[in-house]
C-alpha cells in the first residue's frame, strides 16, 4: 500500500503543486470555500442538487490534497475517522444525523494537523 501511495505522491500534479508558490495555498482556499458552501448549503433549505455539487467539490479538492502527502495522511488516525465520518454522512443522505456528521468531520479535519 506505501508504493502505491508513494507513486501518487511523486505523479506529477501534487509534484508540481507541492513545488508552486500558489498551487497548494490556492487549492486549500479552494478547499475552504467549498467547505463554506456546504456549510451554507448543510444549513439552509435548498436544493439536493447544490448539497451534491458542494460535496462532490469537497471531495474532489480533498483528494487532491491528499495526493500531495498521501503516505502521512494514510497514517494519520484522525484522517482515517474523517474519511469513516465522509462515507457515513454520505450513506445515510439527508437525514438528521447526517448535520452531525458532517459537524464531525469538519472537527476531525481540523484535528489532523495535531496528530
């Protein structure tokens, strides 16, 4: 599993976003208002469609993230429960639970740095 990570981690996008000045600090601003949009989307009334726009963008700049340090990221116990949080949410749509869920994943992004 570490060579596959390892080949991800040395392709040439996250490579060349990893050696940019803008790359990454553009990606994780992109990151962060797709995330501000979900949270609008998460709390207001609106339609199915925007929430699965918003969290397909999430997903789609979060792996791009991930491909920068996927070998640190794939050891990382809070990354993993974010990861375990993401597919839960998403399975049980758009009942009750899935606002608190999400709520926890957001804390366990924010927690991945710590460990």
């Amino acid at each position: 599993m570490t060579g596959v990570l390892q080949v991800i981690q040395s392709s040439a996008l996250p490579t060349a976003l990893r050696e940019s000045t803008w790359g990454f600090p553009i990606l994780a601003a992109l990151h962060v208002v797709m995330l501000a949009w979900f949270g609008a989307v998460l709390l207001l009334p609106g339609s199915p469609r925007a929430r699965q726009w918003a969290v397909g963008m999430l997903i789609a700049t979060g792996a791009i993230l991930f491909a920068l340090q996927p070998v640190r990221y794939a050891s990382n116990p809070v990354f993993l429960l974010k990861l375990a949080l993401i597919a839960a949410a998403i399975a049980i749509g758009q009942r009750r639970w899935s606002s608190v869920l999400w709520i926890a994943v957001i804390c366990a992004a924010r927690a991945i740095a710590y460990f």
